[in-house]
C-alpha cells in the first residue's frame, strides 16, 4: 500500500507541473527533475553485514535503488522545492519516519526578501560533508564513513545571507533526520560559513551542528570542505568531521578524514578515488561491541569509481577496500580485517 501511495504521488507531481505548463495565466511553469538507480554488488567474504556504511547494504544480488522525482517551481522572491524517493536508498535515508512520510526526501520554501538574505523553511538534505544523498551529485556510488555517520538531513527554519565572496547560514532545527520532532525534544543549532574568492578555483565550507538528542546526550559536531580546480580535468576535495558527545556519555568522540581525487579524462568518462581514514575510539559508529573492542578502533577505506556517461545516463564501475585495524569483518566465520567489494550502477538523470 505504502508504495502504491507513493508513485501515486510522483504521478501527481507530474500532472500537477504539465498543468501549470499549459496554465493560460502568467505563471511560470515549475521544472521537474529526478533520476533512477539501479546497482549489483559483490562482496569477497560473501555476506551483506561486512558494508558499515548507507545505502548499499547487499549481496551478490541486483538492487533497485533510488527512484527520485524534484518538483520546483519560483515566482519573484518565492519558491517551492518538493522531492519524492521510493527504494531502498529512501527509506534508509528516512529511517525515522512512518508510512508514507518516508517518501518525502525534501520539502521547504524558499523567501529572498532582499537579494543577499534567502530564508527557508522545511526539511532539506544536510549542508554537512562533501557527499549526497542524491546518488546522481556523487562521483563514487557507495557512500563514506562520515556521510553515513554524520546528519542525513535537517527540518526547521534557515537564513543564508552573502557578503563579498563569503556565505553565512545560521538554522534552528529538530533532532537531526527528523522530520516530526519527538515529544518533549530539543532544538539543535547549525551554522555555515563558505568562502569563494572571485575569480579562484578554490571553495571552502566551515560547518557546525549541536543540540541534545532525543536520547539526552549533547553532540557537536565541526565539519569542514575544501575543494581545488586545478584544471577542468583534475580537481580535489577533502572533507574532514569531529562529533563530540557529552552529557550522558562524557568524554566520547569520534573523528575522520577523506580526500577525493576526481579527474575527467574526457567529457564522457572521469575517475575518482576516494581516500578516508574513521576513528572510532569509544564505540560510538562502528565499532560498538565493547566486549570485542574494548578500544574501540579505526577503518581505512579505497574507493575506486569510473564515470561513464552516455548522454543521461551514467554507468559506474566501482572498486571498494575496506581494512580495520581490528577484525571487525566477517568471512567464512571468522573475524577478519578486510572487506573488498565490486560494485556497477548505473544513474539515469533527467
């Protein structure tokens, strides 16, 4: 049933943008995007529990991943941003939500009341890390230890407001990957500040995120994304995050790194290696089995991408080597330190 609802909404988007589109009134006619995901992965110790990360929980087997479908729509100072997901990839990204709520990946308004101050209000994918949950704005399929690890999205309230080659945005939102607040919940606090100079190939993102979750314990978390254009085929980014927990659990973090080696060999095909380093020192993520891993542990993870694309449509070969200082991997019943993997999916954007 849950399903049935929920294509019945694509459908209506749909309907609702092609009938605007004919509207005799002057109104400008909203524009719909979206893509569809489909993917096979192998792992090499031969189970689905070795992937510690999102999304591509699988084994030996074909997977339907992501069908997403972006209504947007502006006029004057307004606009509207509605996006419906069905497939494995959404429900995991709204695990906290029942029925057909989880189909909603995102939906705010917009206001720009003078043209340096935007204001929105809603439920919107995180501005934390370098990653998205949109598997068509990613070059490497599987997903990092920090985007897994850290927020999926935010709802509430926003202001983004840019001066000279500087952006700044403040927010108030629920417990993060929230979209109803919890009874009795606190409010967290982000904040942002981005640096593009002019005319530079360099960009950088200072991010913060803190509040009480719904468990009572305070996390703050600092993230931060540069990213370099050394030429129009050969870029770099480097995402790097710190979670600090206190309250009821005093003293507890966890940390990581990952650096993003992205180069266009030609307007049809790019590679990227991603490179990360995850701490998990107090069990907090991975490594939560105090019994087996009385020091918690760390993971170095080797993801090799191919890009390939044919007009809309986008074909990604994918190499993955997972090694953890402590066995936390699984292979023939026995503890092991690494968890290699293949992957191919293909992305079809429109």
């Amino acid at each position: 049933m849950k399903k049935n609802v929920s294509l019945l909404i694509i459908c209506s988007l749909y309907c609702i943008g092609n009938a605007y589109g004919q509207d005799s009134l002057n109104v400008p006619a909203p524009w719909i995007t979206g893509y569809g995901s489909i993917y096979y992965k192998y792992n090499f110790n031969k189970n689905a529990t070795d992937n510690k990360t999102s999304f591509t929980n699988s084994q030996n087997s074909f997977e339907l991943d992501m069908l997403s479908v972006k209504l947007q729509h502006a006029i004057g100072k307004v606009s509207f941003t509605g996006e419906i997901g069905v497939g494995k990839r959404a429900e995991e990204f709204s695990y906290n939500d029942k029925g057909i709520s989880s189909a909603i990946q995102q939906l705010f308004i917009s206001y720009t009341p003078i043209k340096w101050l935007t204001l929105t209000a809603g439920s919107f994918a995180t501005y934390i890390g370098y990653e998205s949950e949109e598997t068509n704005l990613n070059r490497n399929f599987s997903m990092s230890y920090l985007f897994t690890y850290g927020p999926f999205f935010h709802t509430g309230v926003k202001a983004q407001a840019t001066a000279g080659s500087s952006t700044f945005m403040i927010g108030i939102f629920n417990p993060s990957d929230f979209k109803y607040a919890p009874l009795n919940s606190k409010k967290y606090i982000g904040a942002q500040w981005g640096f593009t100079p002019k005319e530079s190939p360099f960009t950088s993102y200072l991010n913060y995120l803190g509040g009480v979750d719904t468990e009572g314990v305070r996390d703050d978390q600092v993230d931060l994304v540069l990213t370099y254009q050394f030429s129009k085929h050969f870029n770099i980014a480097y995402d790097g995050s710190f979670c600090h927990y206190s309250g009821n659990a005093p003293g507890t973090s966890w940390w990581g790194s990952a650096l993003y080696l992205n180069t266009d060999i030609s307007s049809a095909f790019g590679l990227t290696l991603r490179t990360e380093y995850f701490n998990d020192p107090d069990n907090l993520k991975v490594f939560t089995d105090k019994e087996q891993f009385p020091e918690g542990g760390s993971i170095w993870s080797f993801t090799l991408s191919g890009n390939y694309k044919i007009k809309a449509l986008t074909i990604i070969p994918e190499v993955r080597l997972d090694h953890a200082m402590e066995p936390l991997f699984t292979k023939n019943e026995n503890n092991v330190r690494n968890s290699p993997n293949v992957l191919v999916a293909v992305v079809y954007s429109f």
